[in-house]
C-alpha cells in the first residue's frame, strides 16, 4: 500500500465518452496476398495446435471417467466421523459432518479479525477506461481503409488503469488511485472435521462465501492510518485536478459529518474524513454515492464454519487423494452440506462432460480457424473483383467447416480409440459413413436407352 503517482494536469473536460480516430493503413491487392502468406503460418500453427488439444483433451476426460468409475465402485460409508475409526484407514469413504476451525485469522489491511475458516476481499477502482474500436470503410476508389475510434468512460474495475498512454491526449493522466490494496484470501491453519484434521487441498474446496460484517471488527488504530494517507493523496491531487475543486468542499463536509452505516460511529474520538464502512465494505473516497476517479472500494467475505460431504482416502485421522494407478489420475471431493456419495460422484461427472464439450468446441473452433488462415490466399488472389473474391471466401469457409469438423471427428475418434477402444470404433464407424455418403454419386437414369430414344411397340 503506497501513495500514488501524481498525474499530470488534464483536461477540464470531463464527458463521460469521447471519440479518436486513427487512419491505419490501405487494404490494397497487394497487401491482403502478402497478409494471406503470413496467415498460412498461422493457419497451420493453429491446425496443429487445435489438433493436439483434442487428443490430450479426450485422454483427459476418458481418463477421469475411469477414475470415476473406479470411486463409485470401491467407496464406503463411514457413518460416524466423530471418532478415529482405525478400520477405515486405507480405504476411500463418503462421510458427512461439520466443519470448524477455532483460530481467528485477519488480513492485513485494516486488521479485520473472524473466527472464520476463510477471508476474502475483493477490490474495485474507480478508473477512466479507454475503448478501442477498429472499424473500415470504402475510399471513393474502391479501396478499403481501417480506422480506429476510442471511447472513454468512468468504471469500477479490478486493477489500477494507465492512462499516461491513452490515445486522447485530453484523457492523458487522468487516472490515479488513493491507495492500492492486494486481493487476498487469508486461510486458517487448523481446520476440523468432527474427529478429523483437514488437510489444505480439501479446505479451499469449501466455497460457500458469506458476506463478512465489519463493524466492531476492525481495528482503529488501522483505519486512521488509512485515513491518513487518504487525506494526504487528496491533498496532492486537489492541485491538479481543476474539475475535482468545485466537487471537494461540498463531499468533505458531508462526509465528515456522516455516520458509520447510518448509526453512531463505533469508534469514539476518531475523525474519519474519507474511509467509510458499509457492512462488508470498506470505501476510500469523499462519499460512496458519488464517486470520484481515484476511489477504492474493498468488499469483505468469508467462508464459515458448515456441514460438509466428503469422498477422500482415510490416512490416520486425516485425509488424502484416492489415486489411480491405471490412469494415473487423483481424486476427492468436499461439497459444502449433506450429500449422498452417488449424487458427489454423479457432479463430478458432469464437471467433466462440460469441460471435455467446452475443450471441444474450442478445439474444432481453432481447427476451423486455422484451415481459414491457411488457406486464406485463395479468396485473397480472387479480390481483384470484390464480389468474385466473396465468393470465394464463402466457398472456401465452408469447405473448411466441412474438413475441419470431419478432421476434429476424426482425430477425437482415434484418441478414443486408443484410450477407450468401443466408443472409438463408433466414431470412426460415423466418420467413414459420413465420407461415403459424401463420395457416393446419384446413379444415371434408366429410363432412356443409350440412343436416347424410347419407342413403344
């Protein structure tokens, strides 16, 4: 946390949007040729690397099928976590019970203190964000030209902008920020499960947040501090921003007057002038309904004590990963409150069918993408004729689709094949009916002769 860098003086111009643009260079004949060239390194990177996603996704997902298969078959009930049982040591369980830990944990900005197995904080700059937009047009020649706009715009936001390097010089400098402040997820030590200790992998499965209050929980020590550098990062930039001075007097009045979450404040003697606290935030800035560029916000959440499920090796009076030495894949699981083993085991199923479907789609995507790139030269030599070389490039995206989803079949039915032998003769089994349907040719008529003549006698 360190004071800002100061910005250099802006504009008085403070409209929420603005539009540059940028002229970029001509799309000549020429030009889109020799882009095409460059694409077809592209093309073919991307053909390979699409190709290559496949394959380890498929060996992936059949992977965790297997090892999923396997938990189902082997898991045990362990009715009563509340004591060590020793026959269970060794063996994969399901098991339900609740989840505590007594260490009170804090983080590290204004000292808030939980008895909580987790915290969390979450912050948030009020930034002016640059859009760019790049758009082309037609010249009265017939050539094609690339322009760009950008549009400018106050935000919240995860991280800090930069805009010393803004293309509009009037919104050049205009970003700063009070202080900055790390997001953070403070875990506890020493988390239990009835009789048993949790190890780390297991706890930051529990994901059950609940919004952590703040008042009476934060030390005032610390807020003054903050307090503090706040005033001195306004003070430095009320010099420079001349759009920020008529707003000022007006903000620091009310706000010093202001109480904590509408009641009296929960820490006599200390005048806060630009930290307040609204249940779980903590705001840095003159007042929270009207924000200025430069505000922080900080949200506070933790994750409580909870009645969780579990499916995991017994290894003492703690737990380990059950490990599959056929596929060489690991599993457990926590779910936050009561769950059957068969309903943990049947999610963990879905989890993996929309990962292997999204890789997929990705895949076959980039697959495509890539036949377009390298093969992008032949819709480029036909451009001399505008409306020839859209064609051209209709003809030839959909010769891609067609190849690249056959190809993606292709390569998703051999990795099957080689990991799971039945599912990837099926698929290959589609792929070869697909091709002969599209190789098999009408057969001629027959009810002329070969003269072409008919005659009736």
């Amino acid at each position: 946390m360190a004071k800002p860098t100061r910005p250099t003086k802006p504009s008085a111009n403070t409209g929420l949007s603005s539009g540059y643009g940028a002229s970029s260079n001509e799309r000549t004949y020429g030009g889109r040729v020799k882009n095409s060239f460059f694409g077809f390194k592209t093309g073919i990177a991307m053909l390979i690397g699409g190709t290559i996603a496949l394959w380890a996704n498929e060996g992936r997902t059949a992977k965790t099928s297997s090892t999923l298969d396997k938990v189902e078959a082997i898991v045990e009930e362990m009715p009563d976590p509340q004591t060590v049982d020793p026959r269970f040591n060794g063996k994969v369980v399901h098991t339900c019970g609740f989840a505590t830990t007594a260490d009170t944990i804090s983080d590290n900005f204004i000292g808030a203190k939980e008895n909580a197995i987790a915290i969390f904080t979450d912050v948030e700059y009020y930034q002016w964000e640059e859009e760019e937009v790049t758009k082309t047009r037609t010249n009265s020649d017939g050539k094609k030209e690339e322009y760009k706009e950008y549009h400018y715009r106050k935000n919240w936001v995860s991280d800090p902008v930069n805009s010393s390097n803004f293309e509009d010089r009037r919104y050049r400098g205009k970003n700063f920020t009070l202080l900055q402040a790390d997001e953070t997820e403070i875990w506890a030590e020493n988390v239990t499960f009835e009789a048993y200790k949790l190890p780390k992998g297991l706890i930051k499965e529990m994901t059950s947040r609940h919004d952590l209050m703040l008042n009476g929980k934060i030390e005032p020590r610390r807020l003054r501090e903050i307090d503090n550098l706040c005033i001195r990062s306004y003070e430095g930039e009320e010099a420079l921003h001349d759009d920020f001075l008529s707003q000022r007097s007006d903000s620091l009045n009310k706000a010093a007057s202001d109480t904590l979450d509408g009641q009296d404040r929960e820490w006599p003697g200390i005048d806060l002038r630009y930290v307040q606290v609204r249940g779980n935030m903590v705001y840095l800035g003159l007042n929270s309904q009207e924000p200025h560029v430069g505000d922080v916000r900080i949200y506070y959440q933790k994750i409580a004590p909870d009645n969780v499920s579990i499916i995991a090796k017994v290894e003492g009076n703690t737990f380990q990963e059950y490990y599959n030495p056929y596929d060489k894949q690991t599993y457990w699981k926590l779910t936050n409150g009561l769950h059957e083993s068969i309903e943990m085991i049947d999610d963990s199923r879905r989890d993996n069918s929309v990962y292997a479907w999204t890789a997929r789609i990705l895949g076959i995507l980039l697959i495509v993408g890539g036949l377009k790139c390298a093969f992008s030269i032949i819709p480029a030599l036909f451009s001399f004729i505008p409306m020839l070389g859209k064609v051209v490039e209709m003809g030839v995206g959909v010769v891609c689709w067609v190849v690249g989803v056959v190809w993606s079949i292709l390569v998703i039915g051999v990795a099957w094949l080689f990991y799971r032998p039945v599912v990837g003769v099926i698929l290959l089994l589609i792929v070869a009916g697909f091709i002969f349907f599209m190789r098999r040719k009408p057969k001629p008529a027959e009810a002329e002769a070969d003269d072409g003549s008919y005659s009736n006698e």
